[in-house]
C-alpha cells in the first residue's frame, strides 16, 4: 500500500533557471508588481535615439538636393528628394521581419544595440554625403540595419505585467512622438549654421564645409548616450531555458529528475510541447490569422494618418478660392506642434488608464468611431475666419492627433496579444515591416488624391469634401477590422506561455 500512494506524495517538480535573462527579471511582470519606471526610462531614451532619424532631415532635406545639383531643374528637386525621404523606409520593411526573427532567437538587447550602432554610424555618413547616392545609400543602411522598433514595441511588454502593459506601449508611442515633433526642429535650426551663425561659423569651416553635419553630429551623439544605456543598464527580457543550468527543489537537473518527468508527462504535455515546437517556426507567424489582422489594423491606420498628415498640410496652405485656408508655412507649424503637445500629454497620461479599463481592442475601436465626425469638420473650416476658426481648427487638429496616437497604440497592444511571449519579436517585426510599406504608400496616395480632387468638378463632395470622405473610408475599413470574425475576444489580454511562467513565479517568489 505504501508503494501505491507513494506517487501522491512526490509532485511533479518544478523547474528554475537561475541563468535565463528572462526569469532575472520575472518579478517586473507578476501581477502586483510595480511599474518598471526605471526602465521604462531608460527604454525611452534609446528610442529617442532611434526616433529623431526618421524625420530630422524634412527641414533642410530640399537645400540639400538642391546643393548636389542633380536636379536640372527646382521641380525635380522635390523628386530625388523624395527617393532619399524614402529610402530609410525602404530599408526597415525589407529587414525588419528579418531583425524580429533575430530577436526571438538570440534576445532584444542585441537587436537594440545594432539599431543604436546603426545610427551612430550611418547617421554622420549621411552628414557628410555630398552625392546623391551617398544620401540615399546611407539612409537605406540606416533603415536596413535599424531594427529597433519591433523588438522594442515586445520588450516594453515583457517589463510590464498585464496591468501596466499600456503604460509600456505609451512609452514606445511617446517617444516616437517625440521624435517627429522634436527632430524636424532640431533640422531647422542646426542645419547650414555657417550662413545662420556667421560669427561662430567663419567660411571655410568644417560646417561651412558640410552644412547639413551638425543635426546630424548631435542625433548621432544622443544615440551614443542610448547605446550606453542599451549595454549596461537594458536587462535582456528574453527566455532561454537550457535544461543544464536547470534547478529542481534546490537541486542540480539531474538524470534521476529526467526520467521522473518523462514517466509523469501525460499525453496531453506531448501535444503541447509538440505545438510549442511549431510555434517557434516562421511560418507559424503568418499563419495567426488574429495577429495578421492585428497587424492589417496597424497598417491600415497607419496608412490613413500618413496620408492624413499630408493631406492636412496640403490643405490648410492651399488659397481660399481651392477650399483651403491660405495658410503660411509659419501657421501650419504652429497648428502642429500645439497638436503634437496634445497628443504627447493624452500619451502619457490618458491612454494608460483609458486602455486598462475600456482593453485594446475597445480603445482602437472607439477611437477610430470619434475619428470620423471630425474628419468630416475639415473642409467646412474653410468658411470660417478668425478666432472661431482658429479655436475649432486646433480642437479639430488637436483630437485627430489623440486619436491617432490611442488608435495606433491600441494596434500595439493587441499584436502583442495575438502571439505568445516567444513569438513577440518576429511578430512585431511583420508589423514594422509592413507598416513601412504601407507609410511609404500613404503620402504619394494622399498627394495624388489631393491633386486630383482639387480639380474635380462635381455637386456630389465637391473639392476637399472628397479628399476627407475617402480617408474616413480607410477609417471605416480600420473598424471592421476590429471587429470578429477577424478579432476575437481572446486578444484583449496578452497570451501567455505556461511553462515559462512556471520559472517566472518560482524566481519572482524567492525574490519577494
């Protein structure tokens, strides 16, 4: 009889690894656990780094062409410049699959600390380019090698347990934000300081030599600082369980341990492990029909806001007699950083709490709905003067960028969800490289539309009124998106894998 009931009084046992990266830092993502601020922080910085890049160069991008003296003419310059304001796009959608794949295998913090290096490097070459090749090959590397995005957007989740998950993806969304906002400023106001700063510059000097060099020199240096960061203060999020380093009640793995498992593991533990071994191929990605239209729902609003940016620039410096506002340069700048602003405090301080309670499919949802009445405010604005137009113009301009920025977050959320904890940075990197195919498509769409609706003729929305009736259609396309058969339930909370937690409450319990 002893021998019978002696099996109930030996549990299975439970393994930790005491050297798996991930299971160092188990105690972040228990429920309970406190924010990750510090590094929360330091995520931000380095994603300051990789975020100014992107858009830095717009301000001078047109003086720079110009001076390589390519284009035969000013209307081309537009032309060879758009190929270089491309090119770091082209690069990320053809790498970044490739970068989330790495990730997945070897950790984050590689990936991170490449993508900071690339800017580094890169980003000076593209200082001193005097050619257009020289620019427009330094901005592909830039993007080709800059697979930060993706991988990031995984680890800001696996520092946050699922009740702050949301101030994790805020994080990532706003320091992108950031980026855009401050890296164009940055670009205007350091580029070409030989003829801006004359006595600090003389002729002949090294900025004088290569005015565009500067904005480029300090992006590179705040870089250096996200390296720094990267290396000795980012933890490596990723699990890497290796049966040898393995613990069991106190104990080495050993072989007696081995062959107690295998007499206990049920049918049910082989078909699991055999699915676990199908999750980690490739294809297994593209074959989660929830995470591709997790992804679809990405692209699509990313799209729409590309255009969107675009078209709304377009519009408010087109004459009064063309359905615009005649706007200046100078007024549009200004609609848009108070719009930026906006969009950077409702980041950091409303979407937190409004994604945890309402969930990420809601939160994407509801704010592309509110979207809609205010796309079709616009083109009416144009009748109005004064202060009544300029307060509806920023309370318009202000809740798109809001909304944007939820939408987009929200994406964010639920790619991470549609995937288990393993499959986050090949998952994220489909996203990023898709999403830059999709920007890339954007603003030549939203430009062709503009164009052609500017001189359509018609008493069915006529003008402006179409330009904004088929950016609300891309809206309405990015709602049926969220809705089932295409998303399930399911993906409002993220996955997680079972045998991974077993070592993450083991560790996170013997270190409370």
């Amino acid at each position: 009889m002893a021998d019978l009931e002696q099996p109930l009084l030996h549990p299975k046992p439970v393994k930790v690894y005491p050297k798996c990266p991930g299971c160092k830092v188990a105690h972040l993502v228990v429920d309970g656990a406190p924010p990750a601020y510090k590094e929360l922080s330091f995520v931000a910085i380095m994603m300051l780094s990789n975020a100014l890049p992107i858009s830095f160069l717009y301000p001078f991008l047109y003086f720079m062409v110009k001076d390589m003296h390519i284009a035969k003419r000013d209307e081309d310059i537009g032309f060879y410049a758009g190929y270089i304001g491309s090119a770091f796009m082209i690069g990320r959608f053809l790498t970044s699959m490739h970068w989330g794949i790495v990730a997945d295998k070897y950790g984050r913090k590689p990936v991170m600390i490449c993508g900071v290096l690339s800017v580094i490097v890169f980003n000076i070459i593209y200082g001193f380019s005097e050619s257009f090749w020289a620019a427009f090959l330094s901005r592909l590397l830039l993007g080709g090698f800059n697979g930060i995005l993706g991988p990031v957007k995984a680890y800001a989740s696996e520092i946050c347990s699922d009740e702050h998950q949301p101030l994790g993806v805020s994080v990532v969304g706003t320091t992108l934000g950031l980026g855009m906002i401050v890296g164009p400023a940055l670009g205007g106001y350091l580029s070409q300081p030989a003829l801006k700063y004359p006595a600090l510059f003389p002729p002949g000097s090294l900025f004088d030599r290569y005015p565009y060099l500067m904005p480029c020199l300090f992006v590179s240096g705040l870089a250096a600082v996200g390296l720094v960061i990267t290396v000795l203060y980012l933890p490596e999020t990723l699990h890497i369980h290796n049966d040898e380093d393995a613990i069991i009640d106190g104990q080495a793995y050993n072989e007696k341990a081995k062959l107690l498992e295998a007499e206990e593991e049920t049918e049910e533990e082989v078909e699991k492990k055999r699915v676990e071994k199908a999750e980690d191929s490739i294809w297994a990605v593209f074959k989660n029909r929830h995470l591709v239209s997790a992804v679809l729902v990405y692209c699509t609003w990313s799209m729409h806001n590309m255009a969107y940016t675009e078209i709304f620039s377009l519009w408010a410096v087109s004459p009064l007699k063309n359905g615009g506002l005649g706007f200046s340069t100078t007024d549009v700048g200004n609609v848009l950083a108070i719009s930026g602003a906006g969009c950077l405090l409702f980041q950091l301080l409303a979407f937190p709490p409004i994604a945890k309670i309402l969930g990420p499919i809601a939160t994407t949802r509801y704010s592309a709905f509110l979207a809609l009445p205010l796309l079709c405010i616009f083109p009416f604005l144009a009748d109005l003067h004064g202060t009544l137009l300029w307060s509806l113009l920023i309370f318009a301009a202000v809740s798109k960028s809001a909304l944007a920025v939820a939408t987009l977050s929200g994406s964010f959320l639920l790619i991470n969800n549609s995937v288990f904890p393993k499959q986050r940075g090949r998952a994220n990197g489909l996203s990023v490289s898709a999403v830059s195919f999709f920007k890339a498509v954007g603003p030549g769409a939203g430009g062709a539309i503009f164009a052609w609706a500017q001189s359509r003729v018609s008493n069915i929305l006529p003008g402006n009124q179409m330009v904004f009736f088929i950016l609300g259609t891309v809206v309405v396309a990015d709602i049926i998106l969220t809705y089932e058969p295409f998303l399930p339930k399911s993906v409002d909370k993220p996955k997680h894998d079972d045998s991974e937690f077993v070592a993450t409450a083991a560790v996170a319990s013997s270190q409370k």
